[in-house]
C-alpha cells in the first residue's frame, strides 16, 4: 500500500494503521459499555461509538499521511519529542480516569 502526502511524498503507512485499529479497539470495547452505563440504548451507542471513531480516524490520515512531512522528524529534536510523548501519555491516562467516574459513581 503506498501513501503519499499531498505533496506527491511517499508516507509509512504503519503508524497510520497502528492509530486506526487502536482507535477501533477502544471504540467499540469501552465506548458501548460505557454509554450503556448512562442508559442509552445499545443502537445509539454503537452508532456514537462508530462517529468517535471517524473522526478518529480522520484525524489519524490528516495527521500521519495527509499532512506529514518527512523532514519534519530531523528539525525537532529528541527531547522534545519525548517531552510531547510523556505529556500525551500523562494527558491519556487522565482522560481515561475521567472517563472512569461515572462508573465507580453508582
């Protein structure tokens, strides 16, 4: 599968995929599961399961093929790369607590 960039660049096509198929993961294992817990039918939350995960996905080709430039990875440097990566986890690991509220609130 070759990917190119909207300048013509040919793209890695594995971190696209590897966000997608989380991004489905997630979705549909925690997504119906816990609307279901708010009392929404199981049709509403597959189908709000299924927009998060557009849009997911969107954001994903945007990102990682639409819009990426292979140079970009040599202009920043390391530490800040890894600084992005540990605020990114940190930022994940409090949405999922956030989002794990509700359920220990009934």
């Amino acid at each position: 599968m070759d990917l190119t960039n909207r300048w013509g660049e040919s793209v890695d096509p594995v971190p696209c995929s590897v966000v997608v198929l989380t991004a489905f993961a997630t979705c549909y294992s925690f997504g119906p599961l816990y609307l279901l817990s708010f009392d929404l039918s199981l049709r509403l939350a597959l189908w709000a399961s299924t927009g998060v995960f557009v849009l997911a996905s969107v954001g994903a080709y945007y990102r990682l093929v639409w819009t990426y430039r292979p140079v970009s990875r040599e202009e920043v440097p390391v530490a800040a790369r890894f600084r992005r990566l540990v605020l990114a986890t940190a930022a994940l690991v409090g949405l999922i607590a956030l989002l794990c509220l509700p359920l220990f609130a009934r």
